[in-house]
C-alpha cells in the first residue's frame, strides 16, 4: 500500500473558512500595542526560519501527487519566497491559504515578515511526507523500518492537521511517531506548534499532540478536544494554550488558533535571535507565562493538575510574552538567602544542567504600588529520547523524563521560610503556578530535581507579572 494513500484516511483536515484579508488581525494578542512600543519591523518574524506542514490531498490539477501548499500567487502573498524541501508536489490548498493569510500574508499576517526579502523561504511540507520520511515512522510494507529521523533547519513548525490510530495505524505506531517527534524537536531546537481536535468532548488524536514537547493549541472558546493523554505516556495534559480565531478567517476553528500561536513564536524567535530565549522549552515557558486567564471564569488548576484541562495557560496574549522575554535571562542561584534580589519579577532562565537532588532559586522583591501583583510561573523540560540502537542508520526511540518541582516561598526573617504555592505534577513536564493578590515581601521561586539517582535536567522558567489582557 503507498504510504500516501494509506495515512490521507486518518488525517482531518480542521474546520476553516475563507480569508478576508481587509480585516485587521485580533488585538486580543496585544500584537498592536507591541508594534507600537518595539516597531513592526522588528516584531513580523523577519529573519525566522518556518515550516508550514499541511494536511494532503489528492489533487487532480497537478495531474498527479497531492496538495498542500498555499496558493502562493495570491496577492496577499505578493514578494513572498517559498520552498518545499520534501517534495515536489505542491499543488495550492486551500486550508493552507487561510492559514498562511493568517500568519504571514503581507499587512495582515501576524508574521508578516516571514518569507519577504532578508527572511528565508517560507518551507511547505505534506503531512505524509513530514510523518513518514522527516520523522521516519515506519508504515506498512516498509522496507526499511527504523530509519533515523532528519534533522529540521526550522526555528518554527505549524501542523494544523490531526491522525487518528486505526486497525492499520496502531498505537504502536503512533507512539513511535510521537517519540521520533520528541526527539525532532529536543535535538533541532525547534519550537513545533500543533492542533486539537475541534469540538469539545471530541476524541483527542494521537498525533501530533501527544507528543511531550509540542506545544498543544486550542480554542479560546472551548471548542476542542482536552481530554488526557493515553499514548506515549498516560494522563497528561494535551491543551497548553489557547487561542481566538484570526479574523483573517470566519470561524474560529483550532487550525485559525493554531496558526495564531505559531505566528505569535515567530515573532518571539525574532525579538528573542541568538538568545536561549528561543530554545523550544523556553519558548514554551515564555508563551504559557504571558497568557491571560480573566476570559476564563472557570479557569482552575491544582497542586498536581498544572493547567487547566480545557484553557491550559491561558489566551495567549504576544504583549505579555515579549514583555517576559524582553526583561531578560534571569540566573537561578543556590542559596535564596545569598542570592542577588531582583525587584522585577519578569524575565526567563534556562538552566542545562540541574543535577539529581539539586536545586535553583529565583529571589524577588515584591513592591506593589497602584495593584497587587500577578505572578505567572511556567517552568518546562523536554522528555529526553535518545536512540536505543546500535545498528548503523537504525533508530529505537528510548525515552526519559525528568521530574521537577517548582513552589513559591516567602522569606521570612524571625520564622521558616512560607510556601504559598507548590506545583507538582508527577506526569507532565511542566509545571505552572499563579498567584492573585501577592503581598509586598520578599520571595523566591525554587527549582527542584526529585530525581536522586538519575542523570542531571535541563529546564526553562518563565515568570510574569501584572499580567493585562488587551481589548478586544
């Protein structure tokens, strides 16, 4: 069976509507007032290497292969470059059009700056092509099973697409492909940003979502899968944030919120070039610390439950990230008492190496004035894969993954140091505290490896204060 017709079965392409490209983008993500205070052209995604991966069809037009591209002679992507490093074929889709115009079409994308003169091609790629040869899932009647997956040369990778498992893509298969996707993203660096289902209570897909170091996009209304996990590792969370539609589309849909939240990591791995800032983890950390919860009543987690099963973070607010990113790399110490004491909160560290047992502190003054202060702490490590074969070009997904803890302490002279938030989950790699209402004092966030006896971890925090949610 050819693998492209075998896997066409098992992806959905998402619920979209047609452009209409004389609307401007949503405020809601703050994307205006951020051009306002650090300029357009240095907040498009000039510069950012970015895959566009679309679902494929069969398309008669090209007279032979499938579709995926966007329309690239349309007017909305005038001087823009594209290129598809996989395959030849790639004849115009639709859905990928909407999603383009959405995140880089010239006056109207979020990214508008991707593919224009001084950036590199906009990539696009087959869903087929990317599960199949880039990753290398193995597929019936494979020949050469267990191949090694590519490198990607991408700083960002949108999937607005789904697959199910079937009698013939077996859960074994699936979680294979999740795990060569974890290790993609761990070894190339690439921030990958994918779909839920649309729907609430809706099945969740086994990829791409499922992966551990993706981050999981849904609807700012609700409208989508979130349920847990049950491959590649039980019971974690698959929605990290969630996003409005882009008015450039007429429905709201998880592939429009998908593509909002890709163009939003663009721009960050802009502003963010040549920093750990845009490290996968801490682009992950970064994005799930700006975003604003006040559009959710309901929002709730709990000490082992980081996020929110439906709104994860939050709404991802691109104003509130950048803020974060932009207050700088903030170095976790041993010792809160001897620690050099911030007076801003804000800011991002990643530490490479946190050994068994060890731990970082983050000591902070808090001063509020006019309001109390609101504190969003998003900490993130990657599952570490690596390949359990020594055959040559043979790769066997082994995985591991770090536990860490993250609490909130005040420090207090004549008595022991007061927890006031702990978050502790024993599944997800990530954890998320957020305080309403923090008293002037003296505080530290702490890192802790639970670990005693495995190997050291790697992780990123983000930490942002005052957090506003813009107009809409």
């Amino acid at each position: 069976m050819n693998y492209l017709n075998f896997l066409a079965a098992l992806l959905f392409v998402m619920a979209f509507a047609a452009p209409n490209s004389s609307v401007a983008q949503n405020v809601a993500i703050g994307q205006g007032r951020l051009q306002k205070i650090a300029g357009k052209q240095r907040t498009n995604g000039t510069g950012v290497r970015f895959l566009h991966v679309e679902s494929e069809r069969t398309d008669k037009s090209i007279g032979r292969g499938v579709s995926f591209s966007p329309d690239q002679k349309a007017p909305q992507f005038k001087g823009k470059t594209f290129v598809s490093p996989f395959a030849l074929n790639q004849g115009k889709n639709a859905h990928a059009t909407s999603l383009g115009i959405a995140m880089y079409a010239n006056g109207v994308g979020i990214a508008d700056g991707l593919g224009k003169r001084g950036s590199p091609p906009i990539a696009i790629a087959g869903a087929n092509n990317w599960i199949f040869n880039q990753l290398g899932t193995n597929h019936p009647g494979d020949r050469t099973p267990n191949q090694m997956p590519r490198p990607q040369p991408f700083d960002v990778s949108t999937h607005s697409y789904i697959v199910h498992t079937s009698n013939a893509f077996t859960k074994a298969l699936a979680e294979n492909a999740l795990q060569r996707l974890d290790y993609v993203i761990a070894n190339s660096k690439m921030t990958t940003v994918v779909g839920a289902n649309n729907k609430a209570n809706s099945k969740v897909p086994a990829l791409l979502i499922q992966a551990y170091n993706v981050i999981g996009v849904g609807r700012s209304d609700g409208e989508h899968s979130s349920g847990k996990t049950t491959l590649n590792g039980k019971g974690r969370l698959t929605v990290d944030i969630v996003a409005p539609r882009p008015v450039t589309t007429g429905v709201h849909s998880t592939s429009g919120a998908t593509s909002v939240v890709s163009a939003c990591a663009a721009v960050l791995h802009q502003t963010g070039a040549k920093t750990d800032a845009v490290k996968p983890t801490t682009m992950k950390a970064i994005l799930l610390a700006g975003a604003t919860k006040e559009e959710f009543p309901s929002w709730s987690h709990s000490e082992s439950q980081p996020l929110d099963t439906v709104y994860g973070a939050g709404e991802i607010n691109l104003l509130n990230s950048y803020q974060i990113q932009k207050n700088g790399r903030w170095p976790g110490t041993l010792n809160a008492g001897k620690s050099k004491i911030r007076h801003t909160p804000a800011g991002w560290d990643r530490n490479g190496n946190l050994p068994p047992g060890d731990s970082r502190v983050y000591t902070f003054q808090s001063r509020p004035k006019t309001r109390p202060l609101t504190l969003s702490v998003v900490l993130t490590w990657n599952l570490a894969v690596t390949n359990g074969s020594e055959a040559p070009g043979e790769f066997l997904p082994k995985t591991s993954l770090a536990d860490l803890k993250l609490e909130l302490y005040r420090m207090q002279p004549d008595a022991p140091d007061l927890l006031i938030e702990r978050s502790d989950s024993e599944v997800d790699n990530l954890e998320h505290l957020y305080i309403r209402n923090l008293a002037a004092g003296q505080y530290y966030l702490k890192v802790e490896n639970k670990n005693t006896e495995n190997s050291s971890a790697a992780y990123a925090i983000a930490v942002g204060e005052s957090l506003a949610r813009t107009r809409r």
